[in-house]
C-alpha cells in the first residue's frame, strides 16, 4: 500500500520549489526527487531560524510570509540584509563552505520555510552539473542585492532612502499614481532602510504634506511618480 500522507508531502513540496526562481524549468522528476529530502519548518512570527556562526543544516525556500536576514553589530545594531518572501531562496552559498551561516535570520511573521538539507543537495549536485550552475546564478543575484543595499545604504538621509525605495517600485514609464505594497510592517521597511519606525513614520508624514504619497494600511501611494523622482534627483544634487 502507498503512502498517501507521504505522497501528498512530497507534491506539496515539489510545488513550493517550482515556484522558486533556484529550481524553475526543473522536470517534476527533480523536483520530486529533491522535495522527496527536504523539510518544511513552520515558524511562529519573530522566530529565529538560525544564528550567525551557525552550522549549516542547508538551504531554505520560503513557502509562506517572511524571513529577515541579518546582522548584529558589535554595539547591537541590527543591519537587514534582506527580507525573503514565498518563492526566493536563501543560504545557498553556505552548501559550499563549512563556516556556517554568515547571519542570522528571524520570520518577521508567521512563516514556513522549506530546508534542503547539505548532505543530500551536495550530492546530487555532483550528479547534475546543470543545477549547481543554477545555484551559481541564484548566489550572483544575491550578490547584486547585496551592493544594490550598499549603495542604498550610502544615501545620505532617511527621506533620501525612502524615495529611492519608492522610485524603484514606480513603473519606468509612469508619471501619474501608482500604488506600492507594503509587504510587510512598517517596522520591517524601517529595518530595510537603515533607521527606526519612529523616523521612517515622520519621513511618511513629510512627504505626505509634500503630496508626493498617501499611505493606507498595506500600500503607499505615489500621487505623482515624475515628481517624486523630480524631488530624489534635487536631494542627490543631480
């Protein structure tokens, strides 16, 4: 007689995968055999998935809300590195190494995340040439997050930082309104961006009295994405 839990287990994890960008185009057979090894972790909201130091049980996916990768300065600053959502992978890059993992992370919310452990990956990697080129691709794209933060990061001002991160999500076209999601709290954007919530809430009601942005409970809306940009370009002094 078949497993049907075990079965059902495995289909739900295999669709997970799919969706990430890591494994897309992969043949189910791949990826039922991956999902057929890899553990799904629930994780209550502000639940620390692994410390910095850490040794790695391998790499995760996210199912389900949010995990918030980051580091502890000496003096107890958290500096966010960046938030995964459903469908993007985090912690590859440690399948190749055995310093553990290089920061910590915690769900920002009730999450669930898929692990798939070293010892396994390692070894199918071995066979399948192919998808460890993928995963090379995969750690690039987080390496190019990495400096996007940095460079983001040496914007002088709060304000500054929060129209760059609103002119991003603004169509390349667009000149009118256009809604931007909060896919999160205020206090995780407050993190992204390097400052407090208390500053970030004040920077919200500066450019609202602006007009530049009406904010609701899960968007900020960009009344006009041409001057919003207008007013970044006039803080950088371009």
């Amino acid at each position: 007689m078949s497993d049907r839990p075990a079965e059902l287990r495995t289909v739900a994890l295999a669709h997970t995968l799919q969706a990430c960008e890591l494994f897309a185009g992969l043949p189910a057979a791949d990826l039922e055999a991956i999902a057929a090894f890899a553990v799904l972790k629930p994780l209550a909201k502000g639940a620390l998935l692994f410390r910095e130091g850490e040794v790695s049980e391998g790499f995760y996916v996210v199912q389900r809300g949010a995990v918030n990768v980051h580091r502890v300065s000496p003096a107890g600053k958290e500096q966010v590195i960046h938030v995964f959502r459903p469908g993007e992978s985090f912690a590859e890059a440690t399948l190749a190494t055995g310093t553990g993992y290089p920061a910590d992370a915690r769900a920002v919310e009730a999450s669930a995340v898929v692990l798939v452990p070293r010892a396994p990956m390692v070894a199918l990697l071995g066979r399948r040439p192919d998808l460890a080129l993928r995963m090379l691709g995969a750690m690039s794209q987080h390496l190019r997050v990495l400096v996007g933060l940095l460079d983001d990061l040496t914007l002088k001002d709060v304000e500054t930082r929060l129209l760059n991160w609103l002119a991003k999500r603004c169509p390349p076209a667009a000149g009118g309104e256009v809604a931007v999601e909060l896919r999160g709290t205020k206090r995780t954007l407050a993190a992204e961006l390097g400052t407090t919530s208390e500053t970030l809430s004040r920077t919200f009601a500066r450019l609202r009295t602006a007009n530049l942005i009406r904010v609701e409970r899960s968007a900020v809306h960009v009344r006009d994405c041409a001057a919003l940009r207008a007013r970044f370009a006039s803080l950088l002094g371009e």
